[in-house]
C-alpha cells in the first residue's frame, strides 16, 4: 500500500491503495521545444496527449504534481449519459438541434473512454449500469417523462423508469421513491483509468513531465511556458487545468470555480450483502447529488459531503457516514477506511468551460461533476482539432458560460450563499 498523498486534495483515497503500480514521471529539466505543450495532467490534459501523440505530433505535458492528483484520480467513477445538464434544460437554453449533437457528443464520449482503455490493453474496473432514484415523490413524474423524451427525441432506449419497489430492490433500501435505471453507462476506477492513459500516452510518444508546473505563458513568436525546472516553447498549447489555477489566467476563475466533493470507502461487504446487487452506480436526484457504487472489492463508496470554503471540513467521515446510515441503517457501525475529497470544477450553466482564448491557447475546465467521459473527451476533440481532423469541439465552445456574479471580490460568498441555499432546499 502506498501512503502518498495528494498535495492538492485532502485525504488518501482508497483509488490509491488498490490502484496497483503508480508509475511516476520526470520532472521537465532545462528547455524543450515543442509543437504542442498541455498544462495539466488529468483526463483531459493526458487524452489530448495521447491522441495528439499517436498522429506523431511532438506534445509535453506539464503536470503541477504527480499525474491523477487532481479530479481525475479521485472522483465518483460514474459516467452517466448525455451532459451534466439535462436535455429538457438544454433544449429550452439552446434548442433541440445543439442539445441533440451534445446528447450525441457524450454518446461518442462513453464509446471513446472504453475503447481506449481496450485497444491500449489496460484496466479499469467497468461495471455497467447506472440508477437515478428519487428523493421526492413528486420527482418520479419528471423521471419518467425524461425516459420518453430520450426514447422518443434521441433514440435511446437503454434508460428505463422503475416503480419504488423496483428501485427498492435494485438500491437494497427503500430511501428513495422511483427513478430511473440506465444500462447504456457505467462506471470505472478513475485511477486505474489515469494510469493506463499516462501510459499510453508515454508509449505514444507524448513527453510527460510531473512536478513541473507551469508558472507563465507568454506569447512571442511561439507560446513560452516558463515552470519552476525549465522552459518549453511550442505552437500552440492547452490548459486543462480544471478548477486548479495557480494564477496562470486569472480571468478563468470568473468562469471556473472550485468546489469540494468528499467520497468515503468502507470496508468490504459480504458478499451476499442485498445493498446494490447489480453492482450499478447511484446518483441521486438531490442539488448535492448523493453518489455511490460498490467497488469491485464490494465497498461501499459513497460521496456526497460538499464544502465550498477553501478550509477542508474536519467532519468528513462523520458526515458521509450520517448519509450512508440514512439510507442504509444497517451500515451505522461499518468501519470507513479512507474519506478523501478534491476539486470539483463547476461553471454556472454546469457545462464545461471550453475556449480559445488566443489564437493558439486553448482552455479546457469546469466540467462540473460530468468529467469522467467529457474531461477525456474534451481533450480528444481539441486534439482532432488540433490536427485539423475535426471540429466537433465547437459544441462546446459555442456555449454560453456566463461569468459568477459578484467580481473578484465577492465572487465566493456570493457562490457559498448560492450553493448553500439548494442545499437546504435539499432537505425541506
Ligand atoms: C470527489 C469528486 C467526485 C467526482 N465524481 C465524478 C463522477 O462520479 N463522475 C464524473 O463524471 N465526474 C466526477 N467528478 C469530476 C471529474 O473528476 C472531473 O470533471 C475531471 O476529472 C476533470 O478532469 P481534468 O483533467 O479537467 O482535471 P484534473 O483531473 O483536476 O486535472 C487538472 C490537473 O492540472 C494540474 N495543474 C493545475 N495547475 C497547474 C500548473 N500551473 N502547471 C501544471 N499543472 C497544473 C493539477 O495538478 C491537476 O492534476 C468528481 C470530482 C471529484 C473531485
């Protein structure tokens, strides 16, 4: 077992005891030229390289600390299907033709996050299916209505409504009234899927270099990246910083802000246990979504404690263990073995934040609690662009990701009284 701990996120997760072999990576030392130069090594930073690699461009990475050490390392696992905003909000903001090619783009998103892991031969712990209980009676009507629109409008079938017994034997508790079952999605061991993207990555070609970060860009007549052990000059470059941004462009965090999301792991639960039979992941219908699966090991991971504040809460096992009771009673004294968190990046409209910011500099962040397929993905479709291949990026870029309110300085209160606000809500 490893006792590293992230320097950016609170916590030793259980990913990272049951992740295997962490490979580590050098840190840049001196200058490098390149054609393209990717800021940050999650999902998004490390897909983009990896496909941009294998069509033989010269890229670097530059990862701030060891690779997985933000979101990606460290999330809920869980998929889903179409954007984190769903499609009846979608089609009211943007129409149905642009919601329809987003539903599609996340469609290809699931598609390319598998096959990736499978033609590059690595692991990640897929386990199909994914439920969307209830927490409100009055829910259910809304629920099933989405499971005919999707049917009806974006030819999917694999989402379908269950009646409260249904959900009731598919969850192993009755906390919940109906909801929904989709079997067209799943979920995965975010760091297990981290280290094999590095890898391929690495085997492609890609540069890697881990505790170097970025410290400057400029443009002059390339881009220059200055990080604190080295220079590299490139083409064009790709801030997939998520909600981490160091100050590299301040004018991101109008329009990216950080959040904090807490998982915890118990021990593992025998075997004939009823909680989650089917081994499917929950995201429940709450404004701070309760999110839970079993591990391949049976644990029960559970996330649903939120902070908003910078400070990391000093009750984080506690209250992940309050929320698993209440669902589950049976679990009050279930030993909890590890309670981790890290920095969920939200934008207002909960759709990432995807721009060229100058000609050349892209930014990719704020995927909002949606980023295990759309962090990856993101970084894909800005590679194709890259390599003129394609531009279905624009969906994304073409969005409207409207500024927080309340400027730099009250930019935070304003968003901890926002969030607290729903929260409440939550419980009335
Ligand atoms: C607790 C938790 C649960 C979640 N659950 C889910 C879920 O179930 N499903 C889902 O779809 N999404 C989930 N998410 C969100 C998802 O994890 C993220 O959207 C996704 O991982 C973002 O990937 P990324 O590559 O953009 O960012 P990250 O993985 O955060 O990577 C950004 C990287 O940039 C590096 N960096 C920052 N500044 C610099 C610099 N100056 N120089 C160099 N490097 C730098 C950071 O060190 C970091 O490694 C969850 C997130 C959290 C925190």
């Amino acid at each position: 077992m490893s006792a590293y701990q992230s320097p950016i996120s609170p916590g030793r997760s259980w990913y990272e005891d049951s992740c295997g072999l962490r490979p580590t990576y050098p840190a840049l030392n001196g200058d490098k030229n390149a054609d393209v130069v990717i800021i940050g090594g999650g999902f998004c930073g490390l897909s983009a390289a990896l496909h941009l690699a294998q069509a033989g461009t010269n890229v670097v990475v530059l990862e701030a600390h060891r690779f997985g050490d933000g979101a990606s390392g460290r999330n809920g696992g869980q998929m889903g299907s179409g954007q984190r905003a769903d499609v009846m909000k979608l089609e009211k903001e943007i129409g149905f033709e642009r919601s329809r090619a987003l539903w599609d783009m996340a469609e290809d998103a699931k598609k390319s996050l598998l096959s990736t892991a499978e033609n590059h031969g690595f692991g990640c712990d897929y386990q199909m299916g994914q439920l969307t209980p209830m927490h409100k009676e009055r829910f259910d009507a809304e629920a099933r209505e989405e499971v005919e629109h999707l049917s009806k409008n974006y030819d999917y079938d694999a989402i379908s409504f269950l009646e409260r017994e249904e959900m009731t034997e598919a969850l192993g508790s009755s906390h919940y009234y109906g909801g929904t079952r989709d079997t067209g999605t799943g979920h995965i061991h975010p760091m297990k899927y981290l280290i094999g993207l590095a890898s391929a990555a690495a085997k492609a070609g890609a540069q890697l270099f881990e505790q170097s970060p970025a410290v400057d860009v400029k443009r002059g007549s390339q881009f220059e990246i200055k990080t604190t052990c080295g220079t590299v000059r490139a083409d064009r470059v790709l801030l997939a910083l998520n909600g981490h941004h160091n100050d590299l462009r301040p004018e991101l965090a109008s329009h990216v802000m950080p959040i904090q999301s807490f998982i915890g792991a118990t021990i593992p639960l025998p075997e004939d246990s009823p909680i989650l039979p089917n081994k499917e992941a929950v995201d429940d219908s709450r404004f701070v979504v309760r999110y839970f699966r079993k591990s391949k090991d049976n644990r029960l991971l559970f996330g649903g404690r939120e902070a908003y504040g910078k400070s990391t809460p000093g009750d984080i096992e506690r209250a992940i263990r309050k929320q698993i009771t209440e669902i589950y009673p049976e679990l009050t004294n279930t030993e909890i073995t590890h309670a981790w968190g890290g920095n969920v990046a939200i934008t207002m409209p909960r759709m990432p934040y995807v721009r060229e910011l100058e000609p050349g500099l892209w930014n990719a962040g704020g995927f909002s609690g949606h980023g295990v397929m759309m962090s990856n993905y993101s970084g894909r479709m800005i590679a194709e662009h890259f390599l003129g291949n394609s531009d279905q990026i624009n969906h994304l870029k073409e969005l409207d990701i409207p500024s927080f309110p309340g400027g730099s300085l009250f930019r935070n209160p304003l968003k901890i009284l926002a969030l607290t606000w729903y929260a409440m809500l939550d419980r009335v």
